[in-house]
C-alpha cells in the first residue's frame, strides 16, 4: 500500500522506562532503574530525533502505578524531566500527561507555557482526568469524582488554561532600551475566570509562548472521552485491537469535530502499537515469547483482577473471563480501556494466562510482531485504511525497540512516501501541520474596534 492524497503519517514515540512490555526490565540488555535516569531518557529522545518523529510522549499519574514487585516504578516529574530533554535535543516535540482532576490551572498553564519557552516551542500535554481511587487518596478525597464530573471539571481547566496563555499579547514585551519600558501593560490582562470549579484573577506571569498555546492531546475514549477530544484535542492517543474498531473510532471522532464547527485535519488520531521487530517473522515472535515467558502471573492477575473488579481468586490462570463481569456505565475509573480488554478477551475466546499475556506488551494497545517491512505494512494498512492518521509507538523493549523501529522500519515509511526525510518545522505544531492559535483577546480587541 501507499499514501493518498499526499497525506503522511505522524509518529510519537511513547516512552516507558526500559520498555512497554511489563517484563522487558528483567532482559539481560535492560536497565532495571533506568525509569529514574536522565541520562537513559536524553538518549532515547535523540534516537527519536534521529527519525525524525514527530514527539516523544511520557505518561504520568499522581499515584504508586504498581505493587513494586512486578516492574520498575516510580516516575520523575515528566514536565520537568522534559525540560532536561529539551537541553539535549533540538528538534523533537515533547509531550507530558498531567492531570486536571488533582492540580489547578494557573500553575499547570505556567508549567507547560514554561516547557514551552524552555524547548523553543516544542511543548504538548496530555490532558488526563485520572481514574482510580488511590489518586484521590492523595489529595485528602475518599474516592475519585464521578467520571462525568471529571471530565466537567477537565473542560473548564482547559478553557482557563487557555485564557491564561492568552492573557498576555505576542507583542506585550518590548524590551525598548532607549525609552526604558520593557514592556507593555496594556497588552497584558486578567482574564477574571469564575465558573463551576474555579476563580482565576490571572494574568500568567509569563510571556506568551513560541506556540501560543501547547499541543493539546488527549488519550479518552468514553463517550466523554471523545465529547471532550472533538472539542479541544489536536492529537488523539487511542487505543484498538482490530482495523475496524480503528475504522469506527476515526470516522466517529472526525464527525464529532466537524459537527462542532472544527477542521477534522485539525485533529490528529494516534492508535498505540507495540511493534516487536525481528530480521524474520520467526525471530520477532521468538522475543516476543521471551518477553510473555519472564512475566509473572501473579502480579499480572492482580492487576487484571482491580480492572475487572473482581478478585484475582476469580480469575484462574486456564479459564476464560466470568460471564458475570460489570458493565462499562458501572465502572467509573478508566471505562474504554476496561470494555477493549473485556471485548478482546470475549472475542478472541481467550484465557486468563493468554489474555495476560497480550496485555503484558501494552496494556489493551495494538501488539504486533514481525519483520521491519511487516511492521511497515501493518502501520500502512490502517492509515490507508481510514483508521489513523499516524500511531503511538510503544516499543515493547527500550531502547532496542525504538533503535530498531527508527533505523530499520522509518525508512521503509520514507521510501514509501509515508513519512518525512527531514524535518521541516520547528515547533511540534509544526510538526502536526498544526497552526499557531491566535490570541482570542486580540482578536476580541480588533473585532470591538471594527464594531465600534
């Protein structure tokens, strides 16, 4: 297959420690603390600059993610583990997970307005709402709120995010020697936000950033999920096991963004795969095995068990899911993740021990292993296909797999004319095709002056 109408794919690479797949630490080749190196992180982002992907992706929850036992945990900061990247990198875009449910705007919006000025206009965030219990706990709550709640609260943090970087014009600082005045306080101004959830006086205390506003990115796909990414997302990480739940999610979401009065180019929809690539099809299956073989089941059920909301004694390892399991509106942590496993399993008539192991390399995403040009078709399939407009790529072991995905399988996208040669931007909306938003206040400014 090829590309049509001149469109080509976007890749983020989706980063995590010593690899997506849950065992990948206990690899000979592996680091097991490589989840707290700098060093390891800098070194990864430079092999993704070198394939010119489009951004490099750390995802983040205020919470312990696991019983320690079962993988490296604990994560560094990532807006601040990004702007030791931006140092060690020039080109690549940078994109951070944090949440609107434990944090306020005005100092997420200085966050990430500073990433961005640190990194020259390289910054995005991925809005999350954070599911789970343990989280709230964090925060003085008894539980998590209500996901519609969650998502509530997410769309006016967003908005007053965005006022935020807003509240202060392009031109706002001079700099003038001569007459003495650095800057102009009329071309900054508080954006008095009162709503549902919160009061902000504003304005930011910094200048607008390189990109006006960061990338935004969002990784739902709930029904709220998807109401909130037509809305506001320019880059969608979602998460599918067949080419036509791929098909049915694209379609749907460009509807839902074009009804809204939005450009559906406007918004770039990124399945994840976890590409593990052989010189054969024989060798790539044969690391997978390796990889499903060192997991452990005893930390793997657990784990499944708190999704399903059962206890890990009601799933034994030789057995198919219970037919009793809830239903999606009964779960209020993580909802389309929860029926993509249950589904995958229900369709595919798998096992609990079987069903362990395709989640092992990523989690519900896409797993796919076989020879650089296989992996090629794979992703050419589903972007011709009407299913994608790029794809998360989640090597299952780091940084092997992301080595052998920008040396062996970008290529073939280039040949293809899948993908970029070289870069042609800057900033990571430029990567995105992506334009820089304009001011609203100015342009507020501009059109009370033509009414006047």
């Amino acid at each position: 297959m090829t590309s049509s109408a001149g469109r080509t794919l976007h890749l983020n690479a989706f980063l995590m420690s010593t690899g997506h797949h849950e065992a990948s630490w206990r690899l000979p080749e592996s680091d097991p603390f490589a989840n707290t190196d700098v060093a390891h992180y800098q070194r990864l982002a430079q092999i993704a600059e070198r394939g010119h992907l489009d951004s490099i992706f750390f995802a983040d929850s205020p919470v312990l993610w696991n019983d320690i036992g079962r993988r490296p945990s604990g994560a560094i900061e990532p807006t601040v583990l990004l702007t030791a990247i931006a140092a060690a990198t020039s080109r690549i875009g940078l994109i951070a997970t944090a949440s609107t449910t434990f944090n306020d705007p005005y100092n997420l919006a200085r966050r990430f307005a500073s990433v961005d000025l640190v990194s020259g206009g390289r910054a995005g965030w991925n809005v999350v709402t954070t599911a789970g219990p343990d989280a709230a706990r964090n925060f003085g709550l008894d539980d998590q709120p209500a996901h519609h709640t969650r998502y509530e609260r997410a769309a006016e943090f967003l908005d007053v995010a965005q006022k935020l970087w807003d509240s202060w014009d392009d031109d706002a600082a001079t700099g003038d020697k001569a007459s003495g005045r650095w800057g102009d306080n009329d071309r900054v101004r508080a954006i008095d936000h009162v709503g549902t959830h919160f009061r902000v006086r504003g304005p930011l205390n910094l200048p607008r950033s390189p990109q006006g506003h960061p990338l935004i990115v969002q990784a739902g796909s709930s029904e709220d999920g998807k109401a909130f990414a037509s809305r506001y997302a320019e880059a969608v990480f979602t998460a599918h096991q067949t080419l036509e739940d791929a098909r049915t999610f694209y379609a749907d979401l460009k509807a839902r963004t074009g009804a809204l009065g939005r450009d559906p180019e406007g918004v770039k929809i990124l399945p994840g795969i976890v590409p593990v690539i052989g010189a054969t099809e024989a060798e790539a299956l044969r690391l997978e095995a390796e990889l499903d073989e060192l997991i452990r089941p005893e930390y793997a059920v657990a784990q499944l068990a708190r999704t399903l909301r059962l206890r890990p004694q009601d799933l034994p390892l030789d057995r198919e899911l219970p037919a009793d399991l809830p239903a999606e509106d009964e779960i209020e942590g993580a909802k389309s993740r929860y029926t993509l496993i249950v589904e995958l399993a229900r369709r595919e008539r798998l096992t609990v021990r079987q069903l362990i192991g395709r989640l092992g390399g990523g989690r519900g995403h896409r797993t796919f292993a076989g020879t650089p040009e296989q992996v090629a078709d794979a992703l050419d399939e589903w972007f011709v296909g009407g299913a994608a407009d790029g794809f998360n790529i989640m090597p299952a072991v780091l940084p092997s797999g992301l080595e052998a995905f920008v040396d062996r399988v970008v290529p073939i996208l280039v040949r293809r004319g899948l993908f970029r040669a070289e870069y042609t931007g800057s900033t990571l909306r430029e990567h995105y095709g992506l334009p820089r938003p304009a001011n609203r206040y100015a342009y507020d400014e501009q059109a009370q002056g033509v009414t006047a």
